[in-house]
C-alpha cells in the first residue's frame, strides 16, 4: 500500500494503558497512581481537591482530575476528561474511602450515612458511570480496595466493617455478573498500612457519658497502637493493585501484609468462639 503523502498520527499515550484511580491525594490511592506511571501506564489520579496536588500533577503520562465519589456531576466529568485525554480506560481502582470507629450509639445519623455513602455508594456510582465503556470494549479491570476488615472485623468498627463487607459482596457478585463481558473484577484487602488512614481519613466518634462502652473504648485503642505499630508501607499496596489490574486469571482476592494473612487464616479455620476468644485475648479485653 502506498502511503506517501499520507500523515498519520498515532497516539502515542493511548497505546499505554490507562487507570483511572480515586482518593489519590495521599495514602494507597497515590502510592498507586505513582506504581502505574513508573510502568508507563496512563493515570487518572482523581481526588476531591487536585489544586492541593503538586507531585502527581508533575509527572508525564498523568492527569489529576477532581473526583468527589457523592458528587455524580465529578465523577462523570472526570470520567469525560480522562477520555479526552487518553483516548479510553482499561482499569478502574476504587480505593476513595475512609474508616468510621466507636460505639455505634454515639454516631449521629448523618455520619453513619456519610461513611455508607463514601464507602459503598461512591464506589457503584464510579463503577456504573466506567460500566458501559468497559462492555463496549469487552475489557476492563475493576479493582476494589477493601481491607482484612473486609473479613475480619473488630470492636468499635460496625459502620466501617460493614462498608467493607458490602464490598467483598459486591465484587463477589458482579464477577458472575461481568466475567462473561469480559471484565475482570478484583479485590485488594490490606492489612495495617503506614498512611494516614487514622488521620484525616479517620471519624471517630465517642461520648463520655455512655459510661458503660468506656472501658471497651480505652482499651482498644491502645491495643491498637501496639498493633499498628509494624505497619507495612503503602508502596506494598501498590505493588499488590498492580498485580492485580495485570492478572489474567480469575483470581478475585489479594490479601496484602502477613497480619492480614494470618487474621484471614485464622477466621477461615476457627469457629466463631474460639476466634472471639482469640481476638479478646489479643487485644487485652
């Protein structure tokens, strides 16, 4: 075939693959977005304020975008922008999130629905609004951030515990739901993870004078200080995510830290007694 005098352009950024990554800003979600660009994919680093980001926005092949997960009107548009930029989307990592602790009787109404409606809520509206490119393709990963406490739940943790154990049932569900259109669907469950998950993404709620939960409250956290202490670092989050949006296979979990290997083990082989009494004993209660 003659082709002189024919231009032809190619886009060199849309023969890379590209993910789009929510809660970018700090923790696992920008340990991520930096994971993908060292192996020349294309990111869609998005996050709730991208004017505050100053390192991922530096880098080549990346775009921050602003991702609110209760803002349908930014996620479309982030979603929209992304595609103007790389030409399509071959992965998604749902990781936006927070954890929401204490005794269930002290959180007003409208923090228990914020955490369901980050948690759970936000991560169907980003998937809903990826679904119909990834079935127009026939392809596409969905990666899901749970956690060990997508398994194994502790004290103090009822609205947070019960986020991530809706999205293990999710992700359990849609796989027989996408499988067969050629979407892949994964979930990443870490174990105690250096970020800054116990600061600004951390609601914790206590009131004093419900005497009766106080002795629970002081001695877990303090317990869990001890157990946080040997924190494995963000990078290995990334690390396993990469595995994970790369794996072929039908492969759904990917436990991430030897405390979360141990913890699942042991919930998967103990009866609920014994793993009661395991867990009391651990924690000093």
């Amino acid at each position: 075939m003659d082709l002189v005098g024919i231009k032809i352009i190619v886009n060199t950024q849309r023969m890379s693959q590209t993910i789009l990554i929510t809660g970018a800003s700090s923790g696992f979600g920008k340990a991520t977005a930096l994971k993908f660009q060292a192996e020349g994919w294309n990111v869609i680093a998005t996050m709730r304020r991208p004017e505050n980001e100053q390192e991922l926005s530096q880098l080549d092949k990346v775009v921050v975008e602003r991702l609110d997960v209760l803002d349908l009107a930014s996620i479309d548009q982030a979603v929209q922008k992304g595609f103007e930029r790389f030409g399509g989307i071959d992965a998604l990592v749902n990781n936006a999130g927070y954890g929401a602790y204490g005794p269930l009787e002290a959180f007003p109404r409208e923090n228990i629905v914020k955490q369901f409606n980050t948690n759970v809520i936000g991560l169907l509206d980003v998937t809903r609004a990826l679904l119909p490119h990834f079935r127009s393709r026939k392809a596409g990963s969905i990666i899901n951030i749970s956690s060990m406490g997508g398994k194994v739940p502790f004290p103090l943790g009822s609205l947070y515990h019960g986020t991530k154990f809706a999205v293990e049932g999710i992700s359990e569900a849609l796989h027989y739901e996408l499988t067969d259109l050629g979407i892949r669907v994964k979930i990443v469950e870490p174990g105690a993870i250096a970020t800054d998950f116990g600061g600004r993404s951390f609601d914790f709620q206590n009131q004093e004078e419900l005497t009766e939960y106080q002795p629970l409250v002081g001695t877990l956290l303090s317990s869990m200080q001890d157990l946080t202490a040997n924190a494995a670092p963000a990078s290995l989050v990334a690390d396993v995510i990469y595995t994970a949006a790369t794996d072929a296979s039908e492969r759904m979990r990917y436990l991430v830290g030897t405390d979360a290997e141990q913890m699942v083990t042991a919930r998967s082989g103990m009866t609920d007694e014994a793993f009661f009494g395991m867990i009391r004993t651990t924690l000093g209660l």
